[in-house]
C-alpha cells in the first residue's frame, strides 16, 4: 500500500477547515464556496478522482445545508 504525502495533506487541509478562525467566521454561503474550490483544486491537482470529488461536494452540500438550520 502506497501512501500519497500530497493527498494526505489535501485531506489534512480539508479538516483543518473545521479549526481555521477566519472560516469559521466566515457566512456560510463562503464557507461552502472554500470547501466547493479545495475539492476543485484537489480534483484538478490530480490528488483525487471523480469519485472523491463528488463526495467532498456533497460533504459541502450538506455542511451547508446544517448550517442554515
């Protein structure tokens, strides 16, 4: 099994989110827009597949979503 050191730091820069004071201040229609432009750029660096792509869309839909209520 072949670990990735690029795709384990995208991943890490995808949680870090959850930790990060200016996105945590941020409206949640920008936060959505963070999350929707890392997925972009990890798909276009070639860190993740199309596959993964569609799930941190989702996860970003739904994070979204839960922040509205």
């Amino acid at each position: 099994m072949t670990t990735n050191i690029e795709q384990v730091n995208a991943l890490e820069a995808w949680f870090a989110l959850r930790n990060d004071p200016a996105f945590i201040s941020a409206t949640p229609e920008d936060r959505y827009e963070t999350r929707l432009a890392l997925a972009d750029d990890f798909k276009e660096r070639g860190l993740i597949d199309s596959g993964d792509w569609r799930e941190l869309v989702e996860e970003a839909g739904a994070a979204y979503a839960e922040e509205l209520v």
